[in-house]
C-alpha cells in the first residue's frame, strides 16, 4: 500500500468513527512559550486538554507534522544511525477531549490494525502502565482487561513511569499510556529470542509504533495528582513506522516515503545505498534533514542565529557535514534534493509546492555559507596543529574553533586523528558544560501554581472597542526567574488589553484599586488561549474590583503601524508582484518591520513607489472595515489575505482599509488618515529571497525628519555654509583622497631609506645577521620591509617594534632556512617577548606578530631577542 493510501485510511477510518479532520498545525506554535517546535500531535491541542477553550467537535483525528530536535524530546543525534527515529516525522492521532475514553480507544486502534491494516496479530505486542509507589499510582488494570479482550495475555507487557505514563510538563495534565509494538524480525530470528523480551529495548525491528494516553490526572506544582474533571484521549502513531510495517519492509529508509530522495541522492553523489555503512548513515541523515529543514521553511521558520531558527540552521548544517566527510560533497547540493520532496509530498502538504523555490534559495545559500565556514574552519585548524608541540590538541583549542567558528567538533577530532593528533575531549566537554550552565543559570525560572479566586469558563477580550475596563482577577501566579527576580501573572475574567500576537506587541497599561493604588502591567502575552498580564507586584487585595486602563499612547501607535503594515503588503504586491508573501512581521509603538518574499533588491524607484502607494492611502482616508466571527472558508472567498504557518481558527476577523483585506486579530486605527505619513528607513536582506523593510508613521516620521535636518544644518555650517554642501563635501573628499596617495609615497620613501641603514645596523651572532630594533612605521610597512631584507639574506633574524597609539606591537621575521636548520619559530618568539609588553599572539613559524598594551616593556624585549639565538 502506498503511504498516501495509507495516511487517508487512517483518516477515514476516524471520520467514520464521528471524528473531523483536522489539517496538521504549522511546527512552530506562536502561543506556547515551553515550546520551540510542535513534538507531538497533541501539542496544538493543549488549550482543549487545559479546558482554555472549547473545540467545535469533541472528536478529532489528523496527521500533525513534529519536530524532535529540542528540549525533552531531542532525537536529533540518533538520526541516520537508526533506521526509525527522525527529525521531522507525521504524527497520526486520534483524540477525545472529554469524550470516549480507554474502552474506545483501545478497541479502535485493534481494528484498524488488525482489520482494515490486516497486520497479523502475531507480531503485536501492547504495554499498560504497571503502577508506582512513588506516585501511589495503581496499576492500569482498566487497560489490561480491555486490552485482553484482544490480545493473548502474554502479548500485554507492563512497563515502568518512564515508558508508560505520560505528562504534558512539570505540571497539568497527565495520565499512563499503552504503547503498540511490532516485531518484524524474521521467523528464525524470533525462535532465538522472543519478542517480549525485546519491547522497548532499542531493537531496530521491534518498535513502538503508537501509543495511546489515557489522560486521567492533573499534576500541581508540588508534585502532586489530583483526577482530571474530564478524561481526554490522546494518541500518537509514527506514520513512517507503519508504512515500514505496511510495506513489508525492515526500515522506515525503505518506505516509499523516503526511496525517491535516496534514489536522487545516490544520482547526485553518485554512491549506492547499502553498500557502504558510513555512506548509508550520511545518505540517511540527508534524506531526513531536507525534509524538516524544507518543511520548516515553509512554514516560515528560516534558518537564522537564534532560537527556533538556530535549530534549524544546525539541522542543516549536520547534513551538509555528512555530505562533506563521507560523501565528498564539497559544494551545496541539498537544496538539489526540494524538488523530488515536493514532487513527492506536495500533494498532502501543498506548502511545498508553492514555496519551492524559496526553500531552494534559502537551502543553498545556507549550504554556501556553512561550506565557506567549513573552508576557513580547516585553516584554523591547521593552525592549531601547527602550533602544537606535543600529540594532544587542547580541548580549550577545539572548543574556540566550535564555538566562535561554528566548526564541528566531530569533523575536528576526525581530521586530527587523520593527522595521527589527539583531541583532548574532556578539555572540549569541560568547557561545553561551563558554557551550558552559564546559560542555564541565566534561565533558570520557577512557577507556581494558579490561584484560583473565581472559576470562569472564558476570559473575555474587549479591547478592539475598549482601552478601559473594570475587572476582576480571576487567578493568578508567581513566576521566579534569575533574570527578572519575581514576576506576577493575571488573569482577569475581561481584559482590554491585546496579548502579543500577530507580530504586534503587547499592551503595557496599570491596574488601579479603588483606594487609589495602582500596579502597572508590563506586558500582555497569550498562553494556550488565556490571557496573561505580567506585573512586577501583586495588588494589595487581589479580590477587589479594579480599573483596568491601557497605555493609549502606546496602544495608538501601535495601530498606526499595524494598519501601515497592512497598507505596505498591499503596496509590495502591486509594486513588485503578486509573489511576495508575508514572512514575518514586528509591529511596536516606534516601528515596524514587515520580512516578504522577492528576489533581489527594491531599487530606489520601487521603494519611492511603495511609500507613494502607502502615503495615497492614508490620504484617502480608508475607514476601517472589521467584521467579527466570519467563516473561515467565506472570508478567504471574500479575498482576504491569510498567511501560511499561522493557526487560525474556525471564525476569523477580517479587517478591510479600502481594497486591502486581510484576516487579523491586530488592533487597527480607526481610519488610515490618523497614520498621517508613513516613511521606510531601510530595505535588507534577510536570507536569500527574503527581504526586510522598516518603517515608521506617525510622531516617529516627525522626529525623523527633525533629527534630518539637524544633522544637514550641522553638516552644513562644518562646510562653512556651501551653498552646495554636497559639491562641497565631494571637493574635500578629493583632496583628502590626494593627500593620502602623496603620504603613501613619503613612507616608501622613508621605508627605502629606512632599509639602507637597517641592513647597515646587521650584527652578525653565530652566523647569523641580527637586529632588534624599535622603528616607526606601521605593521604593513613593518611586514613589507621583513620581508624586502628577507629576500635578500638567507639567514636574517629581525625582531621589530613599534609603538602606536599607547600600544606596543613586535614582528619576528626569521629566515626560511633557519627555521628548518636550527629550530627557530618566529611564533615561539613572540609569545614569549610578548610577555614584556603585556600581550601575545602568533603566526608562522617564519613571521609572527604580538601586540600589546605596555610600550615600556619593548627595550626589554629587545634586549630579551639575542637569547634565542645562542
Ligand atoms: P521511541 O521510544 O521509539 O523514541 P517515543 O516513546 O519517543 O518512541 P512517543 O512520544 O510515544 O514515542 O510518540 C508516539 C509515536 O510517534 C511513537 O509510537 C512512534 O511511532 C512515533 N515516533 C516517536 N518519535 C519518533 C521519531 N523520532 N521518528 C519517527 N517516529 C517517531
Ligand atoms: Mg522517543
């Protein structure tokens, strides 16, 4: 069966079963802060199993695309050396929110193994959750009778906390779980060991294939369990895993989801699968890395230099490493590799399709840039080795190379071990757990659990038509970091204040009681549906009534730039195509910031065109068209622009300034006119393909062009008043640019001069002509002229310094013969006269320069030359 085939008969089994289906969510969750990536089919689905909010159909079932590259779940490392473990994989899942429970759950997931899969029952074995003591949690004896209504009692395993009880987190909900087995070994193979003996056990044919949470508990904070109100339903099945059982074969590489990728790689590089473990390993390691770093793109997460795209980056950067040492891949081919993908799944996960091309672009420019890191990582490397002296490579070194380079560790000790060196590993892990506990002291943090004064179902938001409320804490929360020290989190039962979202900030505002006090907010963020204010204390009496009041300065610049944002991704479609996309956009009081899709620079006409069109509707004076709770299906009929990688819900908000329509949840002035101008300060690039431009609006056009003018008149009246500053400007541009040639002829001069006398001032020492001298020329000129005398004697030893700007700088030149006859090493020189000066530094064996910031010490140094030489 082909896996398409078999992703729908897992959905239409569930729709019959009275389930909808569900598309999957993108991988990067914007309202879930313990989250980088989706790592499960549940995690879109957390504020359901939270009771935040409430879903239309009590029964869901879908195909959920996850990530298990971070935090608890990190399978990154075992990737490519097993056969069954990814990075990006489909979750199948099936789930009850307060609905059916185990009877159902377990009786479903039997029939559609056995009976619509057909998969023999003999190869099957399930685990139910055997209890704890700790916990005081008694064993699943539920799921043990209605497993054996099925199953040989022999085939239903126990297993410990570890396998078979799950948790969201430290806290909230929780429950144990079966787990359903397969094993594909061969008959012969099983007669020698049984089965049950090698469930869960790592075994590359024997594997979970799903697991069903029967989530029956909630933890609190001190670590206790109290039984959920309503029990939900949560599976997983790795869909990879069953197309390997479905299709009869022994790898998850063997399935047609992964063939035609092996298949293009083995044409790219021309090496065969499964000939060579090595190769296969790195083949493997592609195979699955373009597609979470494809889908990943897609979904608008681009590689970058922090959090989620960071991940991403390293993602990319470990296939590309495979392909560089056990493929010879020395150029960028990955990206070569989108098309077959797209060609391939594109069907069930369009987003490949039509964003092809970008995910090209951005994968062979990242693959350019890491090869030329690579490139230039070697050449450090070779450095380090040259420099030293015994065979073991300090861990210090390597670490350096890692984490200011970003070469691989892996890929160092390789190539030293080539060159017969030693890595000193525990030096490289010392420094690596010293960096990771400077890092997880800064983000250590503890929350406390919700106090809950008053049960309410929904908090209501009113501040699209409100900035000022009277409300009351529904509950709240501690939360102690390192960084913040103490912070609180509210919860009212109506707030008019926006929770960051949509790429506009949070709302900052107060709280006033009725006796006067006041206690600001800071920020206003949503968590799993629930609106969070942060405060810096906690109101004297949490169970008054209180004032709620938004900063409306704040809050009204905002608008201005979030309508200017919606007015610019039209403007960028006009101007430039109906190609761009929206790829990410910062919307605060003092600027804005919108990232799209478009291939090369605007040029100053298009910018010019882009403001113009922006500018004209704003004068227009566009009302505000909002409307509220309309079907998702009939706003998009409608032409509103909706962007990918966003979760939106079944109704959405629409918000219309004359023909620019877009769903939104943002807050929006109430007509473009109170914009006033709208000004772009800059247009870059953000990674290949992707273009960034930020502007301003409003009061911050106003200071900008003041802060213009100021600095022209001063300009200006430093030009002594030109008439034209700019002619003005360029005239004394010239003669500067005169008067430097003119130098640079004065000290070749000097240097010639210079030469003649220093040759002169040569003292011959064991046969070998010395100097040590201070002389007054810059480190180039001091190189140049090394080298000039160097061509000139065989066996020169010079030892230069000069003195500039209150530091000192010492260059050692040392005949090539010299160096290989009688031992010396400029290098080693320096390093130690760089001690008379306070500094060090290095080079070659034959030139090498030190700096450092005590001139007083370069007579010693000097002085201190001769010894190297007797
Ligand atoms: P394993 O022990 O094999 O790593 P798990 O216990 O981490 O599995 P769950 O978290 O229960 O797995 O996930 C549910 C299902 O998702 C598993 O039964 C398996 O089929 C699939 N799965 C889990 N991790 C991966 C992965 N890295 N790649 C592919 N499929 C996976
Ligand atoms: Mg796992």
């Amino acid at each position: 069966m082909k896996s398409q085939d078999i992703r729908s008969q897992f959905l239409s089994f569930f729709e019959e079963k009275k389930h909808s289906i569900v598309p999957s969510a993108p991988m990067v969750l914007k309202d879930d802060p313990t989250l980088m990536f989706v790592n499960s089919g549940m995690a879109p689905f957390k504020e359901y199993f939270l009771g935040h909010a409430q879903p239309k159909n009590n029964r869901i079932a879908d195909s959920q695309k996850c990530l298990r590259v971070s935090g608890k779940h990190n399978d990154l490392e075992e990737v490519g050396y097993d056969t069954y473990h990814h990075t990006l994989f489909e979750m199948l899942g099936n789930w009850s929110f307060g609905d059916y429970f185990k009877k159902e759950a377990i009786a479903w997931a039997w029939e559609l193994l056995t009976e619509v899969f057909k998969i023999d029952k003999d190869i099957l074995y399930v685990t139910v959750f055997e209890g704890n003591e700790e916990d005081k949690l008694p064993m699943d004896t539920e799921a043990f009778e209605l497993w054996s209504a099925f199953v040989d009692r022999d085939r239903i395993l126990k297993g410990n906390k570890k396998d078979n009880f799950w948790e969201m987190g430290d806290q909230g909900p929780c429950g144990p779980c079966s787990e359903i087995h397969v094993d594909i070994r061969s008959a012969e193979e099983k007669a020698k060991i049984p089965g049950k003996d090698l469930v869960n056990q790592d075994h590359p044919q024997v594997v979970e294939i799903w697991n069903l949470v029967f989530m029956q508990y909630n933890r609190k904070a001190n670590g206790s369990l109290e039984p959920l109100p309503n029990k939900h339903i949560d599976t997983g099945m790795g869909f990879e895993r069953l197309c390997m059982v479905l299709q009869g074969v022994q790898s998850n590489y063997d399935t047609d989801v992964f063939t035609p990728i092996i298949r293009e790689v083995e044409v790219i590089t021309e090496k065969k699968y499964g000939v060579n473990e090595a190769e296969d390993v790195a083949i493997r390691v592609i195979c699955d890395h373009v597609r979470a770093v494809a889908f990943s793109i897609a979904d608008g997460q681009l590689p970058s230099n922090t959090g989620a795209g960071y991940v991403i980056r390293r993602i990319l950067r470990r296939a590309v490493r495979y392909g560089f040492t056990f493929l010879d891949k020395k150029e960028p081919f990955i990206f070569r590799l989108v098309d077959v993908l797209s060609k391939k799944m594109g069907d069930a996960f369009p987003e490949l399709k039509t964003q092809k091309q970008l995910i090209e672009n951005v994968i062979k420019e990242e693959e350019q840039s890491f090869l030329r890191t690579l490139d230039q990582g070697l050449v450090l490397l070779n450095r380090i080795v040259e420099e030293t002296s015994g065979n073991t490579v300090l861990g210090e070194k390597a670490f350096e190379l890692y984490d200011t380079y970003g070469f691989p560790i892996d890929l160092t000790a390789l190539i030293l071990a080539e060159k017969g060196l030693h890595l000193d590993e525990k030096g490289f892990n010392e420094e690596l757990q010293k960096q990771k506990n400077r890092s997880r002291a800064a983000s250590e943090m503890s929350t406390d659990d919700w106090t809950i004064l008053q049960q309410d179902d929904v908090e209501e938001f009113i501040g699209y038509d409100t900035l000022e409320a009277t409300v009351k804490i529904t509950r709240y929360r501690k939360v102690t970091s390192k960084k913040e020290g103490d912070m609180y989190q509210l919860v009212f039962n109506l707030t008019p204040f926006y929770p960051e979202g949509g790429g506009q900030v949070g709302d900052k505002g107060y709280l006033e009681d009725p006796h006067g006090d006041v206690v600001y907010v800071l920020d206003t963020k949503k968590e799993n549906n629930v609106i969070i204010h942060f405060t810096k204390n906690l109101p004297k009496d949490v169970k008054q009534t209180f004032k709620a009041a938004v900063d409306g300065k704040q809050r009204y610049r905002t608008e201005c730039n979030h309508t200017a944002t919606h007015l610019l991704h039209q403007a960028l479609r006009e101007v430039l195509g109906s190609h761009v996309e929206q790829k990410g956009s910062l919307v605060r009081s003092k600027h804005l910031r919108f990232d799209f899709s478009h291939f090369s620079k605007l040029t100053t006409e298009e910018l010019r065109d882009v403001e113009n069109f922006v500018n004209a509707r704003i004068e227009g004076r566009l009302p505000l068209i909002e409307k509220r709770n309309v079907p998702k299906e009939v706003a998009i009929a409608d032409g509103a622009l909706s962007l990918f990688g966003e979760k939106y819900g079944d109704t959405v908000r629409t918000i219309r300034f004359g023909s620019s329509m877009e769903l939104c949840g943002g807050t929006h002035v109430k007509n473009t006119v109170y914009i006033w101008h709208f000004k772009i300060v800059s247009e870059s690039a953000v990674a290949s393909g992707i273009r960034r431009i930020e502007a301003i609006t409003n009061d911050a056009v106003k200071d900008f062009y003041f802060d213009h003018d100021r600095v022209y008149f001063k300009m200006k009246e430093m030009l002594n008043n030109a008439q034209e500053p700019v002619k003005a400007l360029h005239s004394l541009q010239e003669e500067n640019s005169n008067l430097k040639k003119q130098i640079e002829v004065l000290l070749k001069d000097k240097a010639k001069n210079m030469k003649g006398e220093l040759e002169a001032a040569l003292t011959e020492i064991n046969g070998i002509q010395f100097l040590a001298k201070k002389i007054d020329l810059d480190a180039s000129g001091i190189k140049d002229l090394a080298f000039e005398m160097g061509s000139k004697f065989e066996n020169l030893f010079l030892l230069f310094a000069t003195e500039q700007d209150g530091k000192a700088l010492l260059s050692c030149y040392i005949s090539k013969p010299l160096v290989s006859e009688k031992g010396l090493n400029a290098g080693q020189v320096v390093r130690e006269l760089g001690k008379y000066i306070q500094g060090g530094g290095g080079g070659q064996p034959f030139f090498a320069t030190a700096g450092g910031k005590n001139p007083e010490g370069i007579a010693e140094a000097l002085e201190a030359a001769k010894k190297f030489l007797i």
